[in-house]
C-alpha cells in the first residue's frame, strides 16, 4: 500500500508535527495544553519508529514494541501529570504558569 | 495514485490539526483537534498495514489520553474562557526558533537517502507480536514488557496519592 511513497515523506510529516509541538510548547501559558503539546511530539517520535521499522527493517519488531513502550510512557505521563494539575488547581485556582510561582503553600 | 492521494489528504490533516491544537485560543477546541490528529495518525499505520499498532493508536491514544485530558480541562477551567498565550514577542521569537530547527532537520533527512529494504509486504498476525512479546528469547521483548506494566502501576498510584484531598489534621 505505500510502494509509490518514499520512506522521506513520513519523516517530513512527523518532523513538521514534533516542531509545531514545540512551538506550542513554547507559547502556551496554560498547564493543560502544554500537555497537549507533548502528546503531539511523542506522537510524532512513534511515527518516524513505525516507518523506520516498515522501511527498512520490515522483518523485525523493534519498532513496535518501541512504539508500544512510548505509548505506555505517554500514558503514565499523562495521568501523573494531570495528577499534579489538579493539584496546582486546589491550591492556586488557576492553572497558567504565569500565577504558579511558589512551591509552597 | 489512490494511495498517494489518501497519503496526501492524511497528512495535510495532521498538519493542520497539529497548527490548530496549538494556536486555538479555546481549550476544548484544541483537545478535539489533537484528538483529530491522533485518528489521522492511526490512518497512517493503517497505510503502512499495521493494523495491531493502529488499533493501538485509537483505544490508547484516541480512546484514553484525549478522554483522560477532556475530563481534567472540564475540572479546571470554564468553558467560556480562553486560554492565556505568550506575548507577541515571544512567539516571534519561538516561531523563529522552530523554524531554524525544522529546516536544519529536513535538510538533513531529504539529503540523506534510505534505502528500503526490498521485501514483500509483511504479513503481520496479531499472534507473532504477542508470542515475541511475552518470548524470554532472542527476539523476544518480556523485559521492556515487564518494566512497562511496573511503570505504569507506579504511575497510576503516583497519580492517585498526588491527586488525593489532603485531610486536615482538626476535622
């Protein structure tokens, strides 16, 4: 199904996505989609595994199983971070990064 | 030329979902488009004939981190607001940022030229994945397996003790 698609053409997309991630990593002040952020970078990270292990090693499973664990991290990230957000705001009413500026409380 | 044309539509729908999930002002329109982004990557491995790792994407992905990010924004914010972003400044200066580190890495890639491996398309059952999965051998993965599950249980009681109500000590 991807004969007429060079193995580039992935990687083009998924290097565009992990800078547009960082970008909006970098301009967001709000906690919630800075998170959303990483997601589109480590989403794009398992991309360039998949089509590196469809391209050039189609007969192994690195890549899966790499893509797996990134997925699992993901997951593990996300609940734990979402943990500390709900926490922020308890204690401060406001999840920007711009009003949580002290660690104790 | 049919699957050019999918190839095409999918990405450009990443890529303008990828802008909007991080340029939306209104915080539960960003989480639908990074939701969108997520199903058209799951597309993309459905290209590549993939179908374990897809299914993957969408119950995991799609299914469980957007949900999980949709209830937390609506515990924390209002839905009327809108979401602060950086000073006009500051984003001129990230877009600038970005932009050298995107063209540095694309020179990079389109100069390089991979050579794809000529075998046949692979044909791929759920059940090679699980047994080398769980296999101790050569090409088996029951370490990373192993460690996985630790880690996510450690994180899931992380979660629940961090996020817990602190009682205090008068009532």
């Amino acid at each position: 199904m991807i004969q007429n698609i060079p193995l580039s053409y992935f990687l083009v997309i998924s290097t565009l996505m992990f800078f547009i991630g960082i970008y909006g990593f970098l301009t967001r002040r709000n906690l919630i989609t800075m998170l959303m952020s990483i997601e589109l970078i480590l989403n794009s990270v398992n991309i360039n595994f998949v089509a590196f292990n469809r391209y050039l090693y189609p007969q192994h499973l690195e890549g899966h199983f790499f893509m797996l664990i990134v997925i699992a991290v993901a997951a593990a990230e996300a609940a734990v971070a979402i943990a500390i957000i709900i926490n922020i705001y308890r204690n401060f009413k406001s999840i920007d990064v711009e009003n949580v500026d002290e660690m104790k409380y | 030329m049919v699957n050019e044309v999918m190839f095409y539509l999918i990405g450009a729908m990443i890529l303008i979902f990828s802008v909007l999930t991080v340029t939306s002002r209104r915080i539960l329109r960003a989480a639908v488009y990074l939701l969108f982004v997520l199903i058209s990557t799951a597309g993309l491995y459905f290209m590549m004939n993939y179908n374990f790792l897809a299914a993957v994407q969408l119950t995991v992905y799609a299914g469980g981190i957007v949900v999980l990010i949709i209830f937390s924004i609506l515990l924390t914010s209002h839905l009327s607001e809108r979401a602060a972003m950086a000073t006009v400044k500051q984003s001129l200066l990230s877009a600038l940022a970005t932009l050298a580190g995107a063209t540095l890495t694309l020179m990079t890639i389109l100069r390089f030229s991979f050579i794809p491996n000529p075998g046949t398309d692979p044909q791929l059952t759920i059940t090679d994945i699980g047994n080398s999965l769980v296999s101790y051998n050569r090409d088996g993965y029951a370490l990373p397996f192993e460690v996985a599950s630790v880690l996510l249980l450690a994180a899931m009681i992380g979660a629940i003790v961090v996020a817990k109500k602190e009682r205090t000590l008068k009532q």
